[in-house]
C-alpha cells in the first residue's frame, strides 16, 4: 500500500512549519513522526495533497525542567519520554505510559506531539495528559497561546490546535503525591487499549480514561469521590459514570463500562 | 514532483531522488535491490520490515524515504561481509535454530541486534519486551528468544566463514 502522490516540504523551524500551513491551507497537513498519519495515508483515509515534515526540527525536541512545571516538547519521541530521568523523578505516571505506547519501533518514531494531536480516544497519552492537569502550548500565525487539558480533545480525532498552527510544547505540573498507577487491557503485548486509565493520587486528584468515549476523557465523577476520601471500590464504581463508551469489533459499551471499573479499582489497589 | 534525497545505506551513499510517497521499505527492496527487508503485513504490525535508522529500530513499511535523508540506515545485508563472519546474533540464530520459514528473521534479527546495542546482557523479559513488535508465525518464538541470549552469552560469536558449515 502506497499513499496518494503529495508534494513534500521539510520544515526547519516552527516558523517555517507555520508559514507553510499559512501558504497551503487546509491541503497540508503535518507530519511529525507519522505512526499515525502514514498508516492513514496508506488506506488512503487521510489524502493531504502537501505534507509539511517538522520531523527536523531538534528544537522541538527537550525535556527541561522549569521549577514547578517539566516542559516536554511536542516532537520528542515517545522513546525518549520513556526513559528520562527528569520525568521518571517528576513525572513517573507519564514516563511509565510512554513505554507503553505500542512497540519498542512505534516508539523510536512517534512523538508526544502527534500522539496528542491525533485526539484518538484510544491512545494512551491523552489520558496521560488529563490525569496530570497539563497545559499544552500552540503557536501559530498570531503568537502562541495556552490551552488546558480539559479545552484540547475537541470531538473524535479533533483537538483546539486549529489547521494553521503548531502544538510546541507540553507543561507537565510536577507531581508531589506519591501514588500514580496506568492500566492497559488489551489482548496482544503491542495493541491498543480496549479500555485503559491513567490515575494520579494527590490533594487533587486526576483519572483520564482511554477508550471511553468519542474523545480521551476524564472520569470527573471517581475523582470527585477520591478527593473527598470515599472507599477505593466506591470510587472505582463510579469509573464510568456519566461517560459513553463505544460498541466496536473490540468490545460492547457494557463491557466496557465493566471494564473501567475493575481498571480503575486495580489502578487504585496498585497506587 | 521528485525528491532529491542522500541516504547512507550499510555505509553506502545513495544520492539520487525519489517520489515523496515511496516507503523506506520499497526504496530499500527496489531502488537499493536489498530484498533481505521483507514485507510482511504492511500495516507497522509484523516487523518483519524492520532496519535501524540511526542505530534504532524502526518499522521501514511506515517510513517515508524522505524522512531518511541524511540519515543512516542498516539492514540485514549490512549486518555481516559477504564473506563472514556472521554477527553474534546471527550465530545465534543458527546455533538455536531461531527460524523456520525464515519471513520474520531479517526483522527479528534487526530487532534484536538494537536491542544488544543497548543493553549487552538483556533478561528474557527485556529480550520478550522488545520483540513486541515483531510477529513470527511459525511460532518460533521460544528459539528465537534463546538465539538472542546465545548472541548476549557469545558476543565474539564464533569465527566461522559463510559457506563452510561447522
Ligand atoms: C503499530 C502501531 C501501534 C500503536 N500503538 C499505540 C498504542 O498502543 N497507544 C497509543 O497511544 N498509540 C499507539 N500508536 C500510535 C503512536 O503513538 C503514534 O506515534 C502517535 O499516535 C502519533 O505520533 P506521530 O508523531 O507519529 O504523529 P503523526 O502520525 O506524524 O501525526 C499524527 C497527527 O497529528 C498531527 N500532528 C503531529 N504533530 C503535530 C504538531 N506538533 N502540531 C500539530 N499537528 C501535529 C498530524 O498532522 C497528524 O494529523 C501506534 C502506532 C502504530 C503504528
Ligand atoms: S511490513 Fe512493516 S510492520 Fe509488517
Ligand atoms: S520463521 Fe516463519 S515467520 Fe518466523
């Protein structure tokens, strides 16, 4: 499977992205480390007739510490994440669910960036990102501008970075509490989650599910009755509350529904 | 449109250019006549397609040829001379006998040679997790993880020419 012929520009700078995405319109689109778009591009389902590569550009790429936040750029691969110290120290939730992405080859490739602005409900980092309350960085023709986690999954594979920008930069806040637990099932070692959670216990507590509605979502009602102390299997009875899960070849919505809840029961037993 | 693309390919230059939407795996395959990277599920599931790029293993059916330029990419060919001896973990693969038909070994065997360029003495657990990527449907997996630690346990493998047999 080839993809549709398309015109290739390698963007050297962010500005240079930017400019490209003023200059082709809504015939571009981006391509970061493209484990999700080629894929697409293959079966023909995404046809951009002009692929903007930002895949070059090294200053999209670090993992900085700054005092009270760690700032993750959005190109940095997936391996990356995994295995750095500044996150595992800070934020242990997130580097333990980069190593989870896929395989070890999806994750020399992929790159926070793509994996957030895909908006998959399925994938793992979105919930990564809800759980710890992170802000998200755009830029594009106007400036940059900040958006939180609970404004960036808009609708099914749609997100707040609009076609003429450029998601740059992730703030994870440091986290100060001590218990965080990710959750997978899925049926083979490499594949996505039928239904996961993210969960990080502290004075304010975050949970982001994956799979479990059109967009990656945040299980608002559990973390409410964890933050104001109530039982580990009454919070976890309250995984699925006011979500609606999808019906596919993976799974019904019952099970689902079911599903989240022994996840997020497991996640708060392991934390 | 054509693409002016330079790729280091098992040491070799190939400066030419190439249809933007040419996968890595198809220039390897054809333009580069390195029939070792196979195609197997052409979905980035099997892995049988996998080379390193820069030292790493990725999946070359979902890699773009214009993504690799200026970079380094190694695929089976590259991994012994012509004329021996093989690699440890090739070795490895012929003293455990670490293939039955033989489709997924190029990928398993790039797979695993990242894999001891990163950590020399890898657990069975650390040699399973890495290989998640990568489908043998001979189901040889028990072989194919015992040829990886032959390769950890022997890693000036043994001196033998192609060829000759032992
Ligand atoms: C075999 C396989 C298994 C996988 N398993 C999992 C899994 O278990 N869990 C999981 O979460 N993911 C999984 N993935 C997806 C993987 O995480 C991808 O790497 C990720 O979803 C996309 O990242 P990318 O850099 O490859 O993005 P690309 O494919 O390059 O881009 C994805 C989308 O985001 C846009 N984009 C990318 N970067 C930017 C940016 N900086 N600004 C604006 N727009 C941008 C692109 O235009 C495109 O629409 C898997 C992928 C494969 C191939
Ligand atoms: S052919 Fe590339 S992963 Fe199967
Ligand atoms: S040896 Fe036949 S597929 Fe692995």
């Amino acid at each position: 499977m080839i993809p549709a012929k398309f015109d290739y520009k390698p963007a050297s700078s962010a500005e240079e992205a930017i400019a490209l995405l003023a200059e082709y319109g809504d015939e571009a689109k981006i391509i970061a480390g493209g484990h999700s778009l080629l894929p697409l591009m293959k079966l023909r389902l995404a046809n951009p007739e002009v692929l903007i590569d930002i895949g070059g550009i090294n200053d999209l790429s670090f993992i900085e510490d700054k005092g009270d936040h760690i700032a993750v750029g959005a190109l940095t691969r997936h391996r990356l994440v995994e295995q750095s110290d500044l996150l595992k120290e800070h934020i242990p939730l997130l580097a333990h669910t980069a190593g989870h992405v896929g395989d070890p080859q999806v994750r020399n490739r992929g790159t926070i960036g793509g994996s957030l602005c895909h908006g998959d409900p399925a994938s793992d980092l979105p919930a990564v990102v809800l759980a710890t309350r992170a802000s998200l960085l755009i830029t594009g023709p106007n400036g940059e501008r900040k958006v939180e986690a609970d404004d960036f999954f808009t609708d099914f594979w749609e997100t707040a970075v609009a076609e003429d920008e450029l998601l740059t930069e992730i703030q994870f806040p440091k986290f100060t509490g001590q218990e965080w637990s990710f959750q997978k099932f899925n049926r083979r070692a490499q594949d996505w989650a039928i239904v996961g959670c993210a969960l990080q216990h502290s004075d304010n507590p975050g949970i982001g599910m994956i799979n479990m509605g059109t967009t990656p979502v945040r299980a608002s009602a559990a973390e409410a009755a964890l933050k104001s102390g109530e039982a580990n299997s009454d919070v976890a009875d309250l995984a699925d509350d006011g979500l609606s899960p999808p019906s596919d070849i993976h799974g019904q919505e019952d099970y689902r529904r079911h599903l989240s809840r022994v996840l997020l029961g497991r996640a708060l037993d392991n934390s | 449109m054509t693409f002016p693309i330079k790729i280091t390919v098992n040491g070799k230059s190939h400066e030419t250019e190439v249809d933007p939407r040419t996968l890595l795996v198809h220039f390897l395959r054809e333009d580069c006549q390195l029939t070792g990277t196979h195609v197997g599920c052409d979905t980035s599931n099997c892995g049988a397609c996998t080379v390193l790029l820069n030292g790493e293993a990725v999946k070359s059916c979902t890699v773009l040829t214009v993504q690799a330029t200026n970079q380094e990419v190694q695929t089976v060919e590259g991994l012994a001379p012509p004329d021996g001896p093989y690699t440890p973990i090739q070795e490895g693969f012929r003293q455990e006998h670490g293939l039955q038909c033989g489709y997924c070994t190029p990928g398993m065997l790039m797979a695993g040679t990242a894999l001891l360029n990163e950590i020399d003495n890898p657990s069975e657990e650390q040699i399973r997790e890495h290989l998640e990527g990568n489908l043998c449907r001979c189901t040889g997996y028990e072989m194919i993880v015992r040829s990886i630690q032959w390769a950890a346990e022997n890693p000036d493998g043994i001196p033998v020419e192609i060829g000759e047999g032992s």
